[in-house]
C-alpha cells in the first residue's frame, strides 16, 4: 500500500511491500536512500511522528530505523535525530568505482549471535591441510562421490565426535552437509515424506530454522519453558523435537539432566525423533562439556553439527550423524546434486586429523572467555542493573533488561552504532512464555583489535 509523509519538509512516497509491516518499511526506507530519493545528511521524521503518519506503532517504526542504523543506511546521533548516511552504499546504477565501495551495511560495532571472529579463521593451517589434501587425493575423489559426502571426512568426524563431544558415530552414519541448516533442511524433507506433520521447536531460537521447517511443510510448536530452561515432558502432537541441549540458543542454558532422559523417553515411546543441534559444543567455559544427547539413544537422536561456529560459516560445512533407520532416506533426500565439494571436505578431514582442528579449538576456546570474562567485569562495574546469563558456553550472552527497555536499549546501542538484536527476535511468535527484555550479545564476532571498543560502545549503551 502506498503511503506518504510530508514532516519536516521531507515528502517521500513509500510503499511498504511484503508480509510484515516492520519488514516493508524497513525495504521501502532502504530503497528510498538506495535510489537517492532520500538525499545523504536528510533528517528523517521523528519514529513518533513517523509512525503517527504511516497509522503503524511506534516500536515498528524505531525498530525499522534501528535496522538501518545498523547496516549503514541510516545514522542516529542523541540530539540531532535519525538523519541518511552521509556515505551510503552506492546506487546501483552508478558506473562502477576504480577502488572497491566501503561494504554496505556494516555497522562500526558488530555484536551480531552468530559468528565467530572471522579474522582469527587459521588460514595458515587451513592452507596446509588443503595442499596436504589436495597431494593425496585420488583422481577419483574428484569425482561426484557418495552422497553422503567423503569418507575420509565422515572417518575423521566419527573419531573426533565420539572423542569430544561424546557423540554414538560411525562414519557410515555419518552425512556430510552445507551447515546445519542444509542439514535441517534434509531432515524436513525426510519427516515430511514420513507423513510427520509438525515439530517442537524451543520457545526462543532462530526464525530462519523455523522458516526451513515451515518450508518443508511442518508447523512449529513452541515447547513451553520455565525457569529450569526448556520443558521436554510432554511435545504434544509433534513428531519431531528440535533442540539446543548443550547451549539453548539464545537463552544459554544447558538442557537439564531430567529434561534430556524425558525427551528421550517421549521419542521412544512415541517413535519421535529428536534433532540435536549442537552448534557450539566445542565452546564451553566452566566445566567439561555437556556432552550430546545423541550419546543417551542414537537410535532416536539426530546429532548435527557445523563448522560454523569452530571455523567459519562461509565454509558451509556441516554434519548429521543418523540413526541406522534413516541413513538411506537422508542421503537420498539430500541427493548426489545437493552436496558439499570435495576438496574443502578433504581439507576439513585432513584439518581434523592432523590436529589442527583441536590446537584451533583451544586456541579460540581461551581468546573468547577472555571476551566473556571481560564483558562480565564491565558489566558489574559499568552497568550493575543488567544481568548476564547463560554465559558458561558458547559465544554469546543474554543481558536481562529492567522490563520494558528493551527496544530502547536497542535503540541506544544503534545510537553507539552497535548491530546487537533484543531477545524477542528470537521469540517464537505462538510462545506462551512472558517476553523476557533482554540483548544477545555475540561476544565473538568483532576481531581482537576491535572488541575494546565494542564493548565499550555496548556499556555506553545499556542503562
Ligand atoms: C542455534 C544455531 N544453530 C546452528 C547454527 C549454524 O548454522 P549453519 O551451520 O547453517 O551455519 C547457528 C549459527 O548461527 C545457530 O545460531
């Protein structure tokens, strides 16, 4: 629907477009300083008068402004308003520049769940591995290849997966995949063909996991959750459990002990399968690992793990370790087209077996307590009425806000020019839990030289 504004002097048509208005306004805006229909340096309308003229709430239109703060289009400054980048991206029909643009949309602070510092990725070793790899493979390796992926690879995984993380794995069980999401994606495919029609999700996670299931055709039912973390008694009318039991995402707890023997009594008593997602299990701080669920009956538990988190998501490598029952229908869904290529599972392989993979693990496991160490000592001095939870693994925290801060702590730390989400992105929207007010920090993603300054660009943020 087409609407206008005219505050402040600027009078600009926007269409919001697509499902959620958030969404639509936020494109429409982009669009508009992307065009250059919004000139660099405009002051933008006040969210409230903003949202006054558009007939939307005021949340939407600070949460929409807040987005584009933090991917560069627009700027926010205390006491001169939300104003166009004055160096946005450029407009795509420029003629193209001799030196490459700044990147678009990146924000000065990046606290975004989800990465690990990409600069400390072991290129050196990693190099190593794929000449060693790549001087010992076989002409044949080269080829198009089980569809489960290489064996050295799946060899490789089961001892290393059994070792560290606990995990039932034999490499014939093994399915090599592009990150966990391409994994989830297979096992969609898999329980949807089984006539499975719809799947427990926990009450806080990413909605991209949820969009897979969805796309697959399977309805997500949020798991009720207490103050114990997840509640695993009773996942009515699913046939299918989706679960962080080491690490919850976000909210950081482990699964508790009975939690874990429940969900595994539910799946077989009634068939289910539960899918483990053990996206962070190398990273874990205070104590030994929790280790896999899978280890307590890998005849109902699908582990999946992905490097994305250890190494890099742009590696797009991942795995499934399968009970015996659904390896043949996995690999045929995932089919001989949709794989991973050969040489990077040979690096990751030869990676892994040399011990790298452990020195890189070690090595990353102490730079990020250090972070997490850190971020915990300026928050008792710095900011005394916010809480850290969930802190004992993985690369992120959850900052519990005085109720009802969230969005404008968001919008501070935009201010700082921070990309940092609130808790309830992650909110399943049929949840019946109360929404907790709270940030997500991914401690892990800036690179060393930048994580003084983010962390003190988050401190100026919070209240
Ligand atoms: C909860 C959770 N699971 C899994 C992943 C990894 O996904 P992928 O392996 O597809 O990159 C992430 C990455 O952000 C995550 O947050």
């Amino acid at each position: 629907m087409a609407r206008s504004w005219a505050t402040l002097g600027v009078d600009l048509h926007l269409e919001p477009t697509g499902s959620g208005v958030r969404k639509g306004l936020t494109d429409a805006l982009r669009e508009a300083v992307r065009s250059g229909r919004l000139a660099p340096g405009t002051r933008l309308p006040s969210s409230r008068s903003l949202a006054a003229d558009l007939g939307i709430a005021r949340n939407t239109v600070a949460d929409a402004y807040a987005d584009l703060v933090a991917e560069g289009w627009l700027t926010a400054r205390q006491g001169s308003g939300t104003r166009v980048a004055e160096r946005t991206p450029p407009a795509p029909r420029t003629a193209p520049a001799a030196t490459p643009a700044r990147e678009p949309g990146r924000p000065a602070h990046d606290l975004m769940p989800g990465t690990p510092d990409l600069a400390s990725f072991p290129r050196a070793e990693w190099l190593k591995a794929a000449r060693r790899a790549l001087t010992a493979a076989p002409h044949h390796a080269l080829g198009y290849g089980d569809p489960r992926g290489r064996a050295e690879l799946r060899t490789a995984l089961a001892e290393y997966l059994s070792r560290a993380r606990g995990v039932r794995a034999d490499p014939e069980r093994i399915i090599v995949c592009a990150g966990f999401s391409h994994g989830l994606k297979v096992l969609g495919a898999v329980l949807g063909a089984r006539g499975v029609r719809s799947v427990a999700v926990e009450s806080y996670g990413l909605d991209t996991h949820r969009m897979l299931l969805t796309g697959a055709g399977l309805a997500t039912l949020p798991l009720p959750l207490d103050e114990q973390g997840t509640r695993t008694d009773e996942p009515t009318g699913a046939g299918a459990v989706l679960l962080t039991p080491a690490h919850q995402f976000p909210l950081g707890l482990p699964l508790h002990p009975d939690r874990r023997a429940a969900v595994v009594d539910w799946a077989r008593r009634t068939g289910g399968l539960v899918l483990e997602d053990d996206y962070d299990g190398e990273f874990r701080y205070d104590r030994q690992p929790v280790g896999a669920l899978q280890g307590l009956d890998p005849d109902h538990v699908v582990y999946l793990g992905t490097a994305s988190k250890s190494l890099a998501p742009g590696l797009r490598l991942g795995w499934m370790v399968l009970p015996p029952g659904l390896v043949a229908e996995a690999a045929a869904a995932k089919g001989r087209a949709d794989t991973c290529g050969a040489l990077d599972q040979l690096t990751l392989a030869e990676f892994i077996t040399s011990g790298a993979y452990d020195r890189h693990v070690r090595a990353a496991r102490l730079r990020y307590r250090r972070r997490r160490d850190a971020l915990v000592r300026a928050l008792a001095s710095r900011a005394p009425e916010v809480r850290v939870t969930g802190i004992a693994a993985g690369l992120h925290a959850v900052l519990r806000l005085p109720p009802g801060t969230e969005q404008a702590v968001v919008q501070a730390a935009a201010w700082q020019g921070l990309a940092v989400p609130g808790l309830s992105r992650f909110r399943h929207p049929d949840a019946a839990v109360e929404p907790l007010d709270a940030l997500v920090v991914g401690y892990g993603t800036p690179p060393e030289h930048a994580w003084a300054g983010a962390l003190e660009a988050l401190c100026r943020a919070l209240p």
